[in-house]
C-alpha cells in the first residue's frame, strides 16, 4: 500500500472513469467537503440532487480514510434495500477494482443487517414454532405459508447467505419467523450446534474485517441508542437517505402491546414455565382484550383505570413467568429447549417491558411527557390485527446527538435536506444545533467547500478537537445537474376548491382526467391516501383509453416495472411510490399530486409532536405538519427528474400550494422549476412531450 494515499481529486477521477461516468462539479465540491469533514471531525450534511453522483461523491473520501494510517472501518447507512444493493452489487465492486491500484489493494466491503434477516439454522432444524397462538397453523401443512415455510426449508440447504433479500420471491412475515430469530432471541453461537454455519455470524466477521460496511438505519439505531454493539469498531458514518433517519430510528425506539402478544408469551411457556403461571397470563391478556374493546382508538391523553389495572396485572404475570423460566434455565445442555426457553422468555420480558413503558407514559403532565401512547384499531384488513397499544418517543434528537453524534463523525445526505431552503428544520429532528452563519444553509449551484477551520453550529467550544466530534457541523448544498426550469413544469391547479375529507372532487377526477389524456399515459399519480388512488382509479380506468395500475393490486415492485415497461400506462398509489420509484425516460412525463402531504389531523404521533411544539413555544404545524409535507412533496416531486434528458410536468392539484399562507414554506422545499396557474398551457406542453420522437 502507498505511504501516502493520493488526493481526492485523483481518487474521484479514476473511480468515475472505472463506471465510465461524468465527473460533475457537485460531485468534487461534496467529495471533498466529505473528506475535511472527516479530517476536521466535524459532522456535515449534504444536499445533493439526483444525478450528482452522491454515492461516489461519499464512498471515495469513505476509503480514502478507512485505507489510511489512523483510519477505521467507515459504516454506510441506508434507507431502502435497493440502495444497499446498488451499493453492493454494482458501485462498490467498481469502485474497489477502479482503485486498487492507487490505494495498494481493493478496498474490502461487506453488508451487514439485522439478526432477524438471516435465516436461523437451529431454528430450521429444530422443532419450536414461533406462532403457538394460532393452533391452526401447521408449518408443514399444504396452506399458503405452510407451503413457503417448506420452500424455506429446502432454500436453507442450498443458500450461502441465508438473507431474506435474497430470497426470490419472497415469503410472507409469518412464514419467515418460522426460521428466524431476532438478536434477544438468539442462544449465541458458543450454545448453538449450529453456530459455526451461522450466517448472521459470518456476516458480523466479514463485516469486522471490512473497510466499508453497508448497513440501515435501523441497525444503525439499534446499534448506536440501545446500546447493543452489532457494528464493527467505526469512527465515520456516512447516513445516505438521511431525510428517512428520524423516522427509522422512530420506529426502532417505539413499542406495543396487544392481548394477542400477552396470550401468545403464555402460550410460548408450554410445559416450560408452571402451569399456574402461564394460566395467569392467559387470563391477564383477556383481561386485557376486554379493557381495550371499551378504549376509543387514537391518541390516548389519559389511561383509564380499567386498562391500567389490566397493563398492571399482564406486567405482573409475564415477569412472575419470566423468572420461572430463568430459575430453570442455569446448566440446560438441550440445545432444542435452551432455544425454546429463550424465544420464550424474550416475549414474556417485552410484554413486561412494553406494559411498564406505557404505564409509565403517564406519570407526567401531559406537557411534560416524553413519550406518547396511543391506541390502534385495524379495520377492515385481512388477515384482521388485534387492538394495540402502541408507544413512541416524541422526539429522538436527544438520542441520536448523545449515542450517534458525539462518539464519531457523521455525514448525512439526501437530495432533500432542506426545507423551506434551510437545513435548520431536519436538523433539529437530528439533535444539532443551529448553525452559527444564517446563510450555511442557501440554495447555491455549487456554493465553496468550507474551510476545515470554519464552524458551523456547536453546542460546546472546542467540539471540533480530533478526539470529540461533539455536535459540531456545517452544511452544503451542491445542487443538481438538472435544470429545472428548462426541464419541467411545475403546475398547481389554483382553480380547484380546496381538498375536503369526502374523497376527490369531480373537478379534481376531471383535471386529472384531461392531464392523463394530454399526456398519453405516461402518469404517476401520488395519493395521500389508498382510498384516493382506488378511487381516482376507479372512476377513470375506462375512460383514459390507456392501462392503469394502481398500488395493491399486485406487488408494489411488479407494478412499477410494467410502468416503466408501457409508456402509455399510468400508475397510481400512495406512501411507498412518493419517494421508491426510479423510472427515468418517456414512461413517466407527469407527476399527479392530489394533495398537500400533511400528517392526518388524528396521526396520534404527529398530533402529540405538534402539541410539544406549541407547549414550548414554537409554531407547531410548521415545525411537524409542514416540515413533513414539504419533505414528502420534495420527494413525490423528485420522482419526475431521474436525468437529465428527462422532461414533464408535476401537477398540484391542491389550490392550498398557490393561496395558503404556508405555501411559501413549500415552495421553496422544492428545486426551481418553473411554475404556472394556466391548465390549457401545460396540456398543450404534456402532448407536444406525448408527441416528440423518442430519443435513439
């Protein structure tokens, strides 16, 4: 290996030229802000635009340190799955051939997930089921996920990973705990008869020996706040998707509770635990049952005495059985049994667990709780879930800037970071302070790197010294290669009324109507919710003349390739397609947009973070409602432009975009396209699109 390793520029050339791209300017100013952030330890967050070429913008700094004298394994932390296999499967094998030669070997990377991803050998060849509640369920029977779990059996003896991802098709839930076990579940490998053919196991060791490690969010959290060590030794974190961190790491430190978890723990015990005391539980999770059946659903300001006597009672039998089955357990040499007595015992401790949580909610005024407990009450689904409570943290910016921030550098990126045009509204959620220059944060081509001494927020003096990141950080916007205002058309309907909470109106269905018409197709139609796709899908399947797709119907990535496969086909949906759809070129020239994003007025978690808000002081709707719009419409936006040859138009079709007095707020979350009120201008845009020959 050389000495000394070669500048960034150097690095960066030869890893665009190894993918035979384009080296862009936003590129080399991020590439280079990565790196003196990391030299400086000081944290930054990077804007960068579809088509910058973020990835290699971050990963070549990422092995330049991780390959130098002082440097440790740098983990990579994403969102989605089909970010992490871009990263395996296709940049990081280029990029490790494209620099061998000027870092002295190929830079070594490894994927790392969470336990409960990889298939479980013990369990496979063992006999304990992980879904005793359900007497009818056979996992060798001839139904539906009798016959995956089958298929599971027969892939464990052929497969190299045992990831869940590589596993085509895939298999329900239900069907994959058969043959997994999440990390509290797991005997470890020195009581396993199995442990040295774990694949959780070799994923950790390959990871342990790696320069980059790719791994999600939610690992990531689990591995920085709850403080169980699965990640290798690492001084660098590079958080890709970043605008997606709060709510992962959200999801990770929430909690529930139902009566069919209570009953289920019981029924774990078997002949296990005594039987008086697993009765005990049975009878405290039907207790239970009935004190929800009279809980109204929601937010739960107040818990009633009838269901906090009944969390109570669940909490006292699920760790009585506990104990019963830790004072059984010292010496037990059978395999089959230690692993049925663990699965068992971790669900009786997260029933206690969860029950002690949500009654301890409460032990607050309402303006001081930290936490928020609501109740959720599925209807209508199949297979039907029972009543839940469930639990959430208020916010995770206190955690993450102790647990992820202060121990190591981080570098956090998204082609949407600002909203309203400052980085200050994400930041927040993140746990960093203010930054110290008001203008850090303007939208700019591509603006200078910062210099490695120039601060940006800091909570401490002196946070910048080599040996404590702190929560010292700066921001930069690169921009994009798209030019938005040549490229598309940013429509908002101004003549509509106002959505209402009856469904779409007719002008609404019929503006949409004569834009798809004009299009020919070609349409991404984002709802904010599946009862306004399935409606809007209804009421105008038959009437465009073109196909239609809508979300539900068949998997969510089946559909989204016979988009991209039909130019003339339309493609309607909700959550998920906002922000997972990539179909560049002429099968997606217009994005339909029904309405503003904003969290429903009864999301339990969003209500409560905005009640905070205005407790303190602070404007709560923009800090929750409109901060979550804008990002959310950032990124439906975003779906329109993936290159830069792409053209279209993006429809509004929410008249709140042009009169409220938030609409400047979201506005300026988004790139500048240029805009217009006139529907007869952008139809006669979207058939001269229709009508232009495709490109050779």
């Amino acid at each position: 290996m050389p000495t000394e390793l070669p500048e960034i520029g150097v690095l960066l050339k030869a890893a665009v030229s190894g993918i035979r791209g384009a080296q862009r300017p936003g590129q080399v100013a991020m590439a280079e802000a990565v790196l003196q952030a990391i030299q400086a330890r000081r944290h930054l967050a990077v804007q960068a635009g579809t088509g910058t070429g973020k990835s290699l913008a971050y990963l070549v700094p990422a092995v330049r340190h991780a390959l130098g004298e002082q440097g440790q394994t740098v983990v990579i932390s994403t969102a989605t799955i089909a970010l992490q296999r871009q990263l395996i499967e296709r940049d990081l094998p280029r990029l490790s051939a494209a620099l061998a030669d000027l870092v002295g070997r190929e830079p070594v990377f490894a994927i790392l997930k969470g336990r409960r991803n990889y298939l479980c050998l013990n369990k496979v060849h063992g006999s304990a089921q992980d879904e005793p509640a359900d007497s009818l369920f056979d996992a060798r029977s001839v139904s539906a996920i009798g016959r995956q779990v089958t298929r599971l059996h027969d892939w464990a003896a052929t497969t190299d990973s045992g990831d869940r991802d590589e596993l085509v098709p895939g298999v329900d839930d239900r069907a994959w705990r058969q043959v997994s076990v999440n990390a509290r579940e797991c005997i470890g490998a020195a009581k396993c008869r199995f442990g040295s053919m774990c694949f959780a196991e070799r994923a950790r060791e390959a990871a342990g020996e790696a320069d980059l490690v790719v791994t999600n969010h939610a690992l990531l959290a689990i591995d920085a706040i709850e403080n169980n060590i699965v990640l290798p030794e690492h001084d660098v974190v590079v958080i890709d998707e970043a605008h997606d961190l709060v709510d992962r790491v959200t999801s990770v430190a929430s909690g529930e509770l139902s009566a069919a978890a209570a009953d289920a723990a019981a029924r774990r015990c078997g002949r296990l635990a005594a039987e008086e005391l697993s009765g005990r539980l049975r009878a405290a999770a039907e207790g239970l049952e009935l004190a929800l059946a009279d809980t109204p659903d929601g937010r739960l300001d107040v818990l009633s005495e009838q269901v906090e006597e009944a969390l109570t009672v669940v909490r006292d039998a699920a760790a009585a059985c506990a104990a019963d089955l830790r004072s059984q357990s010292g010496g037990d040499d059978d395999a089959e049994r230690l692993t049925a007595t663990r699965v068992a015992t971790v669900a009786l401790d997260e029933v206690a667990e969860n029950a002690t949580r949500i009654i301890a909610a409460y032990a607050e005024q309402i303006a001081a709780r930290p936490e928020v407990v609501w109740l959720d009450r599925p209807a209508g689904e199949e297979p039907a879930r029972p009543d839940t409570l469930r639990v959430a943290p208020l916010q995770v910016g206190t955690l993450l800037a102790e647990r992820l921030f202060k121990p190591r550098t981080v570098v956090l990126t998204s082609a949407t970071l600002t909203l309203g045009g400052s980085f200050e509204p994400l930041a927040q959620q993140w746990g960093l302070p203010q930054l110290g220059t008001p203008d850090r944060a303007a939208r700019a081509a591509v603006p200078p790197v910062p210099a490695a001494g120039e601060s940006g927020g800091s909570a401490e003096s002196g946070s910048g010294e080599p040996d404590a990141p702190g929560l010292n950080w700066t921001a930069l916007d690169v921009g994009s290669p798209f030019d938005h205002r040549r490229s598309a058309i940013l429509y908002i309907a101004r003549q509509l009324p106002p959505p209402g909470r009856d469904g779409l109106s007719a002008g609404c269905l019929t503006e949409l109507r004569e834009l798809i018409e004009a299009s020919g197709g070609r349409t991404l139609g984002l709802f904010s919710s599946m009862r306004a796709a399935r409606q809007a899908a209804d009421a105008l399947r038959g009437e465009i003349g073109v196909p239609l797709l809508c979300q539900g119907e068949d998997s969510t990535g089946l559909l989204v390739s016979k988009f991209a496969a039909d130019e003339q086909s339309c493609l309607f949906g909700t959550l998920s397609l906002w922000q997972g759809v990539d179909v560049p070129g002429r099968s997606l020239q217009l994005v339909a947009i029904d309405r503003i994003p904003f969290p429903r007025p009864d999301d339990p978690l969003a209500s409560a973070r905005q009640r905070a808000v205005a407790a303190h002081g602070g404007n709560g709707f923009m800090a929750v409602a409109a901060a979550q719009a804008a990002l959310l419409l950032a990124q439906g936006t975003g779906r329109l432009l993936r290159t830069v040859d792409d053209r279209g138009v993006i429809a509004i079709l929410d008249p709140r975009l042009a009169t409220a007095r938030y609409s400047g707020f979201l506005r300026a979350s988004l790139p500048p396209y240029w805009s217009t009120y006139d529907a007869q201008v952008v139809r006669s845009a979207l058939r001269r699109l229709a009508a232009a020959p495709a490109k050779a």
